[in-house]
C-alpha cells in the first residue's frame, strides 16, 4: 500500500508530535484503531482508542469513533503530546502570574528564567510544576501521578518572557493543539534588535533546524533542505540608531524561530549569547559607547525578547480570545536608555 505518511517530529514550539496520512485509493473500509495499529510504531489498541476518545485522532479535521471505518481520500491526523522527559511532574509552590482562568485553560505571563517543563539540566522548578501544585490545589483529591500532564501545547524560551496557554482539559488540548498545527494561533512578539532596518516590515522565510555542528544551536536553512518551514513577519517600532525595536509575529513555531531568523538577516537580539547578540554588532566601539553598550546588557542579560500577545479561538465557547501582557521591567529600563542615547546622539548630529 502506497499511503502518503508526512511524520514531524523534529524540535518545535509546539510540543505535540504530528503525523499526517492520506489514505490510499485502493484501501479497504478498515476500523482506523486497527489500521493505526499496524502503521504506528509501538502503537497499542488501547492507547489508540484512548487517543481517539481524547480527540487527539482526527480524520477530515474531525473527531471520530473507535469504531469508525477508514475510506479511500481520507486525512488522518495523529496530535500526540511528547511531553516532558520525566514520567511524573511533582507539584511544587511556585508563583505564577496568571492573566486568564476558566475551567478549561489558564493563560499564564511567564516570568523570565522559568523552564516550560522538566528536561535534562532541568528536572524541577518548572511551570509544569507550578501548574501541577496550582491544580492540585482546586483539586485536592488529585494524585500526583493523576494529575494531568497535557496541557502544556508550547512553550516559550527560558529568558523569554509572556504569555503562554495551558490546557485542563484533554478536549481544550486537542482543540489547541490542532489550532498550533493549523497556524491559527496569534502570536505577536517583541524584540530589541541589532542594526537599523532599511524596510519598515517584511517576511523572514527560512527553515530552521538544529545546527550541524553545534547540536545546542539551531540555525536557518534559506534553500529549505534541512529543518522544517518557518516563517515570521516583522515589522519596526522604533529606530535608536544602534539597534531597533520590531514586533514578530509567527505563522510557524520553530524552537529559537524569531532568534534564529533575526540572526540569519543581520538583526541579532540584543543580549542573545546563543545567536551573538551579547557583543557590539553595530558602532563603533570606543570607550564611552562600550561602557554604554555593557550597561545596557546588565539591565537585560538575556534575550530581549518578549511574547507581548497571544490569541485563539476558546475551545469551548468558540469565541476569539486576545490576551496582552506589558514588557517586563528589564525589557522598559532598556529600551528608555536606548531611547534617550539615540535622542542625545540625533541631537548632537
């Protein structure tokens, strides 16, 4: 049989794994649990079936029934959450600054130095384990090992700030979740940048996949022969001669995406360490401008970078929902000091 399998599973803000297949024209009325058995690897029935409940099993871009039977022409899409790396999440009492709740999301202003979920380096102390003891609280009688795992749908960079959506609710997660895969979620971010634009906006088209080399990096591929598609639209806020402040908004969610792409058209973030953006990229470097320069990456010693705003259809009420949250104080006090050098600059010239 000659089904046409489209299977991503590489590094990407969306944590959900895809995989996509278009039914073959000669294919038999099938029940689809016992077709997916045979075409996913270390797939059980159970397992299947319970995808399938969660609605995490679409076919046409719709739930189905176990017992529903595969036909010729049909679309298939598997979203199965690839999580964290550790088996249980332990509560942990954490603050978090949450913008939104209702009984099936919560949207949370990520603080920066906050991991999404436990990982390697990072086995607690997570937002994960904030929102596991969050939970936990409305409802004591939860477990630790019961208590819902899925609904982290992305995530945001450790030194990135704003706005993230969790699920609580495996309906409110699978409908999320296809809204990411379908490129529908709003996402508007804000970054400090090296150099001054010549254009007011335009579109970053690059894939992005991990480096080659440096497997803690990733990195663009303009040609698309590596990575998968990414695609970010930016447009100028503000000039300060040295650097530029520029919103991005994401059609795609690659890891590093808007990081990765600044870098690859000669913008790094101010104060990126991993993309070069923690040295003078544009000026000169004389002894007032360098000590101004350094100054200005002790106000922000991360990526200037934050996600500003973040909208989605309600998976419940249907309704259109935008969410904003303000630049964190590091993000203000740097651009102020930026602001005020490039007026003294323009003044003096």
């Amino acid at each position: 049989m000659n089904n046409e399998i489209e299977e991503d599973l590489s590094e990407s803000e969306e944590l959900y794994e895809k995989l996509s297949l278009i039914i073959d024209k000669g294919q038999e009325p099938l029940r689809i649990d016992k077709f997916l058995m045979a075409r996913v690897e270390g797939a059980t029935r159970n397992k299947i079936q319970q995808a399938i409940e969660n609605e995490m099993v679409l076919v046409n871009d719709a739930p189905i029934k176990n017992n529903y039977k595969i036909k010729a022409g049909d679309h298939i899409l598997i979203l199965d959450n690839k999580n964290p790396e550790s088996s249980e999440i332990v509560p942990q009492d954490i603050p978090l600054n949450i913008v939104y709740e209702d009984d099936d999301l919560f949207v949370i202003n990520k603080p920066v130095g906050m991991v999404a979920h436990p990982g390697s380096g990072n086995p607690d102390r997570t937002l994960l384990n904030a929102a596991a003891f969050h939970l936990k609280k409305q409802t004591p009688e939860l477990d630790d090992i019961s208590l819902p795992r899925y609904g982290l749908v992305h995530r945001i960079d450790k030194n990135t700030s704003g706005l993230m959506v969790m699920a609580k609710t495996q309906k409110a997660m699978s409908e999320l979740a296809k809204q990411f895969y379908d490129h529908t979620v709003h996402r508007r971010y804000v970054a400090l940048v090296w150099g001054n634009f010549e254009a007011n906006e335009g579109t970053i088209v690059a894939h992005v996949g991990r480096h080659q080399k440096l497997r803690k990096l990733f990195t663009a591929y303009p040609e698309g022969d590596y990575g998968k598609e990414a695609i970010t639209h930016y447009k100028v806020l503000e000039r300060f001669n040295y650097v530029t402040l520029v919103e991005c908004k994401l059609e795609t969610g690659r890891t590093h995406q808007i990081r990765v792409h600044m870098q690859y058209i000669g913008h790094p973030l101010f104060s990126d360490d991993f993309y070069g953006g923690d040295r003078i990229v544009k000026g000169t470097v004389y002894t007032k401008y360098k000590q101004f320069v350094d100054n200005c990456f002790s106000i922000c010693p991360r990526q200037a970078l934050h996600a500003k705003e973040l909208g989605f259809i309600h998976p419940t009420s249907k309704e259109n929902t935008l969410f904003t949250s303000d630049l964190p104080e590091d993000m203000k006090l740097l651009i102020e000091k930026w602001r005020k050098y490039s007026q003294f600059k323009n003044a003096e010239e």
